[in-house]
C-alpha cells in the first residue's frame, strides 16, 4: 500500500466520521469525531499516560465503569493481538484519543476498529487530549458522557446528573467470574485460592508459571467453600470500584488473616487488607494510572519504575498509627502509601502491578516472594 493510499484513504475515512463530544458533569464540553459505534456512553473519565500497552488497558477490568483518556498521540498503529488481552473483552466504558488509526503497522494483528465494533465501544477522537487532561487533572476526576447523538444533548445531560459516583460504587461484583475455575497443573505441590474482584490474565500467568495449581473464587465465596480446595495461601485481585462496599470480601479477609494463611493482595485487594485491618481508603482526586510511577521500596531502600492503575487509595495516617501493620512501599510523586505489611500475619499486599511488566520488571519478585510464603 503506498504511502500516497495511506493518506489519501485516511481522508476519506475522517471525511465520513460523525462529529462527536465529551460532555463533563460540570457541563464543560470538548468536541471531536466518532471513530467507533454511533451512541452514548457514561462513566467516570479518567486518563492513562501510558505511551503503549493501550490494548492491556482496554481489556482490564478495574477500568470497568470508567471512560479513558489515552495522552499518547496515537492509537491503533499496531493494531491488536487477542492473546495480549488481559480478560474476554474492553471493559471501559468508553475511549477518548487524539489520532485514531485504521492502519497496522504489526503483521497479524486484527484492527482495533473492528475491535471496538465488535465490542459496541463508542469512541470520540480529533479530541484536544491535552487541554482535555489538564482540566481533568485540575478540577478531579468526575462522570462524563461521550456521544455522538449530538441532537440529544439535553437528554444526555439529564441521564449524566443522574449517574451514579464511583464513590461508594461497588463494582467487583460486576466483573468477578460467576463460577469457579482452575488453572494450572494438578499435581502441582502447591495451591492458590484467588478471589476474583475483577482479576487479570497475566496475574493468573504469573502464578501458574510458578507451578501453582490454582483455582480462582468468585467475589463472594464462603472461605469454608474456598477450604475445600486446600489451598496453601490465598491472593486477592485488582478489581474496578469502591472497596469500602465489598462487606463480604472485608469479613472474608480478616477470617482468612485470623488463620493466619498467607496472603497477597494487588490494588484492590491492597485496598481490602487495609480495611480488613481498620485502615481507611478514600477516593482519591485523580487516582495513578500510567506504566511509569515511581514507587520506593522501604524494606530495601530501592526505587522501583511500576504500572499502576487505582481511583482509591489507603489512608496514610490510619495507617501510621495501626502498630499492626508496617508500611513497606510508599509512592515517590505524591508519598501515598504503595504497599503493606501485616506485622504478626503472613500477608502483605501492594498498591501498584507487579504483572504488569511495561518495560521494566521491577516489581515481579513480589510473585516470588509470595510463593516462599506458601507451605
């Protein structure tokens, strides 16, 4: 295909998109064009800094319920690799970008508009990301709708006032899976009961590349069903929403932690093992999502370049003050807290994605030390 095509074809193809906008709950509105299904769509809008990796934010589900910005210029460009994706399908509620492509530059890979189609996401994109992120960064993350039935304005703009606030939403129910499943060898000598809040694949890859037989719970499974299994330890997933809702999940941790098993928790499930142990989370202003925060490392006085993707957060100074609980990580740009250590129990938890591996590996040895825990 020449390049004189490429253009030419990328004109016509601009020239047939419905103009489309971003409605903000304050009621400030960017403009753009559709680049996916004509409709509507609402959630919380937030954005991601990440430069790649925009098919692993897609598929995630902690981003259910959200409606994503990307800051990179493009997206598209590579197009999409299904085995790359971290769950069945897109959870985010919608797509804002810059410049959407329509052409892949990586061979075998599916393109994403057919992707999108096929998953009903509606997508705006010719949209002023940069202005659009300040004012979000400036004035907190909040609903939005995006749409491109523009004569249905004052309809949308009733529906969003009515939309529910990711403050105080549970979601993890929306998202765990609604049956039992197992992974992994059965003869391994070791076994993982992982509550699902909302988990991903390469979570689930790390362990049982770590010859951990496993069976993954849904949210709200009785620790007696999950005994039944005979698990040697027991991790609890990242998950999209509010963790002060997940009563169930709370009480279900803190039995596990009373018989003293060992323990893991990645984001949500950080944020659980805190409440489990009276700590408090609160919503933060923006929340982190981007592959390249900086994180320190108490125990080893080591930086550590991690992935990170939360909306919720642990309150520091609860945390402080529990003389039960030891603060391990703590967040170099804004010192919130990263990581956790129950002091008498064998259980710890962070705040960012060990799995992620965006680039760098930094915080993967955290599967390895989980495993030297497991007897």
């Amino acid at each position: 295909m020449s390049f004189f095509y490429v253009i030419l074809l990328s004109e016509m193809t601009y020239k047939k998109r419905k103009k489309g906008l971003v409605l903000l709950a304050d009621g400030t509105v960017f403009y753009g064009r559709s680049a996916g299904i004509n409709g509507t769509s609402f959630g919380e809008i937030c954005f991601n800094t990440g430069v790649t990796g925009y098919q692993e934010i897609f598929t995630d589900p902690s981003y259910f319920g959200q409606i994503m910005v990307t800051t990179t210029s493009h997206i598209g460009n590579y197009g999409i690799k299904m085995n790359e994706s971290q769950s069945q399908k897109i959870y985010i509620s919608g797509l804002i970008c810059k410049n959407f492509s329509y052409v892949n530059s990586r061979h075998n890979s599916k393109s994403i508009k057919k992707w999108f189609d096929s998953n009903n996401l509606v997508t705006v994109c010719d949209v002023d990301t940069r202005a659009l992120v300040r004012y979000i960064r400036d004035n907190g993350a909040m609903n939005a709708a995006i749409t491109t039935e523009i004569d249905k304005i004052s309809e949308i703009k009733k529906k969003l006032n009515k939309f529910p606030k990711m403050d105080g939403l549970e979601l993890a129910s929306k998202v765990s899976t609604k049956h039992p499943y197992e992974l992994g060898d059965k003869n391994s000598k070791k076994r993982l009961a992982v509550i699902d809040l909302g988990i991903k694949k390469n979570i689930l890859d790390n362990f049982v590349n770590r010859d951990l037989y496993i069976k993954v719970f849904p949210f709200d499974t009785d620790l007696d069903e999950m005994l039944n299994f005979k698990p040697n330890g027991f991790f609890l997933s990242n998950g999209p929403g509010d963790p002060k809702p997940l009563k169930k999940v709370i009480q279900t941790t803190r039995e596990i932690l009373q018989k003293n098993y060992p323990l893991f928790g990645i984001c949500l499930g950080h944020q659980v093992i805190a409440l489990a142990n009276d700590i408090k989370t609160y919503k933060m202003f923006n929340g982190h999502r981007g592959i390249n925060h900086p994180v320190l490392n108490i125990n080893t006085g080591r930086g550590e370049i991690t992935s990170q993707n939360h909306g919720f957060a642990v309150d520091y100074e609860t945390a402080i003050a529990n003389k039960s609980v030891k603060i391990s990580h703590k967040h170099l740009n804004d010192e919130t807290v990263a990581g956790l250590e129950i002091k008498s129990k064998n259980c710890f938890s962070v705040q960012y994605h060990p799995e992620a591996g965006p680039g760098p590996n930094d915080g993967n040895y955290l599967f390895d030390q989980f495993l030297s825990k497991l007897n």
